[in-house]
C-alpha cells in the first residue's frame, strides 16, 4: 500500500483544484503514450511527479494506488488505457 503523508492540510480554493484535475489528466495522457514515464512513476513516483506540483497529496496517492474510483468522482468515467494502467497498479499494491 502506498501511504502519503500530509502535513498542514489546508483548505484547496477552485482555482487550485482545477490546476490538480489538470495535472491529473496531464499525467494519465502521459501514461498512455509514454512507457518509460509509465515505469518511473510506477518505481518512483515522487521521482517521477516533480513537475506536477499542482497535485495535491491526495491526488497524487490517487494516481499511485490506482484509485480509479476517487479519479473518476474528480474528473469523469476514465477511458480503457487509462482505467486499465489504474488497475495494473491496484494489482501490483495487493501482489
């Protein structure tokens, strides 16, 4: 499982947290078009995110667990490639 600490939680303004669904979608069309970005973000995924700092900690613990359900309450019913990256995630953390 993949924990995420998060210190000083503040409250996330709308601008924010439409920067962060971006950064999401961003993320997710690189995923599917970019093997390597793939394998980095799966072995490191703070190596592998630095440019996407409007993710918030809970996004980004999203994105790493494969937690296609909190993404899609977010942003909308994910497509085959991006769903099917989540799920291979899901499976790597209960392996």
């Amino acid at each position: 499982m993949v924990r995420v600490r998060i210190k000083n939680r503040k409250p996330i303004n709308h601008k924010e947290r439409l920067k962060g669904r971006k950064a999401i979608l961003k993320v997710l069309a690189r995923v599917a078009g970019d093997s390597q970005f793939l394998a980095r973000l799966a072995d490191n995924p703070s190596e592998a995110l630095p440019e996407y700092y409007a993710l918030t900690h809970e996004e980004t613990a999203a994105l790493v667990s494969g937690d296609t359900k909190k993404i899609e309450s977010w942003l909308s019913k994910l497509d085959q490639r991006h769903a099917t990256w989540l799920c291979c995630q899901l499976s790597q953390e209960k392996g």
